[in-house]
C-alpha cells in the first residue's frame, strides 16, 4: 500500500517536474480545480465589460468603416500588464492552453448578451502561411476553439489568407489599409449565406486587418457580421 501510493507520488512529481501545473499569468502552483490560470487571476481579469452594450467604444473603432451588428473586447490590455503576458504566453511562448481557456472564460461572457445570441459560426482571422509555419499554430483559430467550446458554436476555417504582406509597423494607417484589403479570399462562401458570424482576432488596435476581413466577408449575401477580440489596446 505504502510502496503504491510513494510510487504515485513519485509518478506526480515526475509529471509536474516535466510539465508543471503552474498559473499561466503569477506563476503560482494550480490546484486541483483550477486550469491554465488561478482563480484569483480570473478573477482579477480586466474585463471590458463592452459586450453587453451596443455602442462602445471597440464598435466605435468600426464606426464608417464597415457596417457590423455588434463588436466587443473581453480584456483591457495595457503594456508590461497581466493581459500583455498572457497573449505573450499564447503567442510566442507556444501556451495554446491560455488561448483555449481565455476564449472559454470570454465565450461565458458573450453568452450573457443580448447581442451574440445568434452566432452561427465563429470565424478565426487567418495567419500567414509563413507566420503559420514559424509558430505553429493560428493564436485567433486558438481563441476560437475555446469560444467553440463554451458558446457550442462551430469554426469556419474558411477565411484564408492570399499573399503576405509586408511589415505593417512603419506606414501609416492609410498605407496599411491598402496593404491588407486584398490579401483574404473565402473558400466555400456559401456555406455562409444568410448566416451570423462572429470574426475572431487576439488584440484590436487599428482595427485594419479585421476590417480588411469584414470587407471580404460582407459580399456574401446577407451575411451578419460580429466582431470579437480578446483584448483591447485603447489609446
Ligand atoms: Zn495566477
């Protein structure tokens, strides 16, 4: 009995030795209960709050840019912040695991609003081929599979990406525009008629390539466009 239960506890330690079970924002230990991030920073999460009203200030990025039913954010990101970490985790330091739940914890929100109630598909903004292939993986399609998950909401995958373009960081808004409105095609677009969608991004800033999507998107006939990112980086 002794020897079967060290020999667990030994198998436990070796697990967590190789893949700790660690909250993906303080760093602290996870208990049993707790997945990806501890409660007390789910708790702490800067929620934005955005979707359970019509107007704000996400939606007003969109504002006589391009005609969508409704737009929110889940988080507040601000530099060297919690919410900055977390995205870096997803991004960069291959954490999928913090995309999923974050989608998850973000899809529960959504699910409280009046104005996300009809989603038919959930709609990942496309990575390039080329950042595909570097990272591995599409952080957006990540945050999807989490929404998927907590709103039973399926994702289309058939937004894909054209040509690659190059580093937006030095041009201005209008260059940049010009960069990205030709560089998404859909695949089956049909599949998408008469149908509501929810356009899927990590952080909104200028709002260009989610606009550039929403563009390509809205020639499909009466189609309904949402948009929805896990972060807000207001200025
Ligand atoms: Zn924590």
């Amino acid at each position: 009995m002794l020897t079967k239960m060290l020999k667990k506890l030994w198998v436990n330690n070796l697990i967590n030795l190789f893949y700790p079970n660690v909250c993906q924002s303080c760093g602290n230990a996870l208990n049993q209960q707790e997945e990806v991030i501890c409660i007390s920073c789910e708790l702490r999460l800067p929620k934005t709050g955005f979707h359970m009203h019509d107007e704000n200030p996400v939606s007003r990025v969109f504002w006589g840019r391009i005609n969508i039913k409704a737009a929110t954010s889940f988080l507040f990101f601000s530099k060297q912040g919690k919410v900055q970490n977390l995205i870096h985790q997803l991004k960069y330091r291959r954490q999928k695991d913090v995309g999923v739940e974050l989608g998850r914890l973000f899809g529960i929100e959504l699910q409280k609003s009046p104005f996300y109630k009809d989603i038919d598909f959930i709609i990942p903004v496309p990575l390039h081929p080329k950042k595909l292939r570097k990272r591995g993986y599409n952080q957006s399609l990540v945050i999807a599979e989490g929404l998927k998950e907590s709103m039973g909401v399926d994702v289309f995958t058939g937004l894909q990406r054209k040509i690659h373009s190059s580093t937006q960081t030095k041009k201005t808004r209008y260059e940049r525009w010009e960069n990205v409105k030709d560089i998404f095609k859909i695949e089956n677009p049909e599949e998408l008629e008469n149908k509501s969608i929810l356009l899927i991004d990590d952080v909104l800033t200028t709002g260009a390539t989610l606009e550039a999507c929403a563009t390509v998107l809205s020639d499909v006939p009466n189609i309904s466009i949402s948009i929805a990112t896990l972060a807000y980086a207001h200025n």
